[in-house]
C-alpha cells in the first residue's frame, strides 16, 4: 500500500498521513455560499477535494466526506434586498446550481452536505462552551469570541495577532473588549433571520457554522480540514481557535490542506477588471472534462493559469488519452498503475501523475491492452477519461445531420463537384464539426471544443 503525504498548512511542511482511526479518514471541506452562482475559482478547489477524497477511498477502506453549504450569511440578506426574492428560494436556487455544476465537472457528492440553519442549535452549544471557559462573552447582543484568550492564535496563517490586525478588515466596534476579537452571534432586526437564543434573537457568525457542522458530523478532533488559501484567514484561522478552545484536549483538524488561487490570463480574477467567470459560463463553451483538467494540471497548491488556451490544451491532452483507448472497446478492470499513485500519494501531484498516463497513452497507442486499462483506471482517479471514445469525439453533436452532410458531400466528389464538396466541408468546420477523409475512401468526424452541444 501506497504511504500518502500532504503539504500540512499548519505545520508548513510535507506529513506522512495517517489518520485518527486506521482504516477510517473522516475530511471536512468548506463548502459554497449560496447567493450566486459559483466561479471557476470556487471550482478548482471543489475539484481538487474530490481527487483528494477519491484517492482517500482507493487507500482507506471508510472515508466520511463532509462539505457544507452556508446558507445564512450577510450576502445571502443583501442580495436578498437588491432582488426582492425570498431568501429561501435565493439558497435553494443557488444551492441547485451549484450541484449542477459541479455534477458537469464530475465532482462527486460529499458523503455529508450539512446546511448551517439546520445546525443552529450545535452552534448555540459551541458559544455556550466558549463563554463558560472564559474565551467567549456578551455584550450588546453581540457574542464575540476573545483572541488574547487563546496564545496560540496565528499560528495557522503564520502571524502574530497584531501582524494579521495590521493585514485585514477589521469591524472596529465599542462594544469589542479587543479589535482583534470576533463574531460568535449578533442580532437580527425583524426583517433579517435570526432564531431564538440566551443572547436574544439574532443569527451566527460564520466562522462557528463550521465549527458547529464539523463536530457534529466528524467529532472533536478529525483528520483533514481543506479549503482554498483564501480562507486561511480569517476563516479557518477563527474557526481553530475557537474548536479548539471549546473542546479541552481538542486538536480540531490535524492536517489542514488549501489550494492555491486561479490567475485568469495572468491577472488575479476578479470583477473589477472583467476576467471574473462563472464555472457555467467556462462550461458553456468547452467540453467539462477538458475544464476539470485545466483546473489540476497545476500542482494544487500552486497558483494557476486559466485561460481559453489552457482549456484548449487540456482538451488535446485528453484527446491523446482517448486515441490511445480507441482501439479497444472492451476494456477490462484495472489497479491504477503503480507510477500514478506514487505521483498522487506525494502531496496530490497532479502534474507527474499525468505524465505517467501519457506513458501508458505510448503503450496503448502501441498496441498494449494493460496500459489501456490502466489508463482508463488511472483517468477514474482524476475524474477525466470517463466517456467512451465515441462519446468524446461526437457527444452532443446532430449525428444524423452530420451523415447526410458526409453523403452529400461524397456524391458531390462523385459528380468532381468539388467546390460544392469544400463548401460542406467548410460549413461543418464553422460548426466545430471536422471532417476526416481517410485512405480507404470513407469519412470520419470529430467534434472540437465548445461546440455542437459540448
């Protein structure tokens, strides 16, 4: 068995794994807020996670997936107010979309999606702990948790207290004992949710909701905590802090995994200069295995490029793959091959894994039947490398208008009409339909990214 070894956050460096209980891995993932459609950077890192936890269960006989969705949030009540719509048709509608899309880029579902307004009473719990051990206490209605309460803070992102004061957005407020110290529950006015609590009718912060979901569905002290460097601080940063302090004894996670960000034609994405992208958009326009092989062909930890030109090369590199399994229907079940696993068990090296894959693409290309199938095992493990041939090269496309264009277009050779031959011809290409004459006289077609249908 393979010995698998993450890149720790917290200790900055590379640990062999091994969880809490052997043969059971239990991995918490911050999950969407959903007041919008989710953008390909949110993508990349629900990505990621799912060849992580893929991997998980091909070396651990028990993995217990939990990735939630936020669906009470200070975003969720504005856009709630721009709009005019429910809050509860705004999550449900976006909690919708983002399943569909991550369905399109074969992202598998989390054995466990809590939503936070169903965990409030574990997060009332979580505060009461925290204010009966003096990390936490009262004032206006506020809860806030206590930083200087607990010396080790920082330690995640790095930072001392005042180094991350210095870096961040602060809400200054009187009623805080510290600048430093954060929000556990505030109130809510009657247009805004908010449940009954010791310290009135008011909604939680953020930063407890995971907290609050995490021990519910994976304990006190579980194996790996992911989410995007984004998140380093202040969420994951707060939500240590006050697991850990709530729970004596408690480590919370002991591996925090985090994915590096998305640089859209080397820019940082972002609204304010144009090159912000929805997953659906990209998906729109490019075929959803080529889009998921984009995002990790980028070690995850570094940032990567995205762009329409590494969408393209994604989809040639895939295009290789299924060549090399084209002249075999019938293919057999397979281990991933040995080269592939090392490459995922270091610290998920994507890269080097589908290094290893064009070498088994080289044998199957030669005629090898067990690098084909270990080609096509080895695609399982990263998501890509699913369809059939067929399906890849034609999915989506109108058969049976692209046939009569292939007779046409033969009867129009016959009749040495060959200008009416090249116009067919030209006319499928404008489609994203190639046409492929071959020696023994008859006529093959492809398909090309972002077109008829995919």
């Amino acid at each position: 068995m393979h010995s698998l070894f993450l890149h720790n956050t917290l200790s900055r460096r590379k640990e062999q794994f091994e969880p809490l209980e052997p043969q059971h891995v239990r991995i918490y993932l911050c999950g969407p807020t959903v007041y919008d459609l989710a953008h390909i950077g949110n993508a990349r890192t629900m990505v990621v996670f799912d060849v992580l936890v893929r991997l998980l269960r091909v070396l651990y006989p028990r993995v217990t997936y939990v990735r939630n969705i936020t669906d009470v949030d200070d975003k969720i009540n504005a856009r709630a107010r721009e709009s005019g719509e429910p809050i509860e048709q705004i999550t449900a509608r976006t909690a919708a979309d983002f399943h569909a899309d991550m369905a399109a880029l074969g992202v598998l579902p989390p054995d466990e999606e809590p939503r936070a307004t169903r965990h409030i009473p574990e997060m009332v719990e979580l505060i009461q702990r925290l204010i009966a051990s003096g990390h936490a206490y009262e004032a206006q209605g506020h809860v806030l948790f206590s930083v200087p309460s607990f010396p080790a803070y920082g330690q995640l992102s790095g930072h001392a207290p005042d180094e991350l004061l210095a870096g961040a957005r602060i809400d200054v407020a009187p009623y805080k004992r510290d600048p430093g110290d954060f929000v556990l529950w505030k109130p809510s006015p009657p247009d805004t949710p908010g449940w009954d609590s010791p310290w009135g009718r008011g909604r939680p912060g953020w930063h407890i909701e995971c907290s609050a979901m995490s021990w519910r569905y994976l304990g006190e002290t579980f194996d790996i905590h992911g989410g995007g460097t984004d998140l380093i601080f202040p969420h994951h940063e707060n939500e240590l802090a006050q697991s850990v302090c709530a729970f004596s004894g408690s480590r919370f996670a002991r591996l925090w995994v985090h994915s590096g960000m998305l640089q859209i034609n080397e820019e940082k994405m972002s609204k304010s200069l144009g090159n912000f992208f929805t997953a659906r958009e990209v998906l729109a326009k490019a075929p959803a295995e080529a889009v998921r092989l984009a995002l990790i062909r980028t070690h995850y930890r570094s940032v990567a490029e995205f762009s329409d030109a590494a969408v393209a090369e994604a989809k040639r590199e895939l295009d290789r793959f299924y060549r090399a399994l084209e002249r075999y229907p019938d293919l057999g079940a397979a281990d991933v091959p040995p080269p592939v696993m090392a490459a995922l068990c270091d610290d998920l090296n994507t890269p080097l894994a589908l290094s290893a894959m064009h070498g088994l693409a080289d044998k199957a290309l030669a005629g090898d039947f067990d690098s084909a199938c270990g080609l096509r095992a080895a695609g399982g493990l990263l998501g890509v490398v699913q369809q059939s041939v067929d399906e890849w090269f034609r999915g989506g496309a109108d058969r049976a208008a692209i046939e009569a264009a292939i007779a046409e277009r033969r009867e129009a050779r016959r009749r040495r009409d060959y200008k009416r031959a090249d116009a067919i011809r030209a006319e499928w290409s404008a489609r994203g339909v190639v046409f492929e004459d071959r020696p023994d006289g008859s006529t093959s077609w492809s398909v090309v990214a972002g077109q008829e249908g995919r």
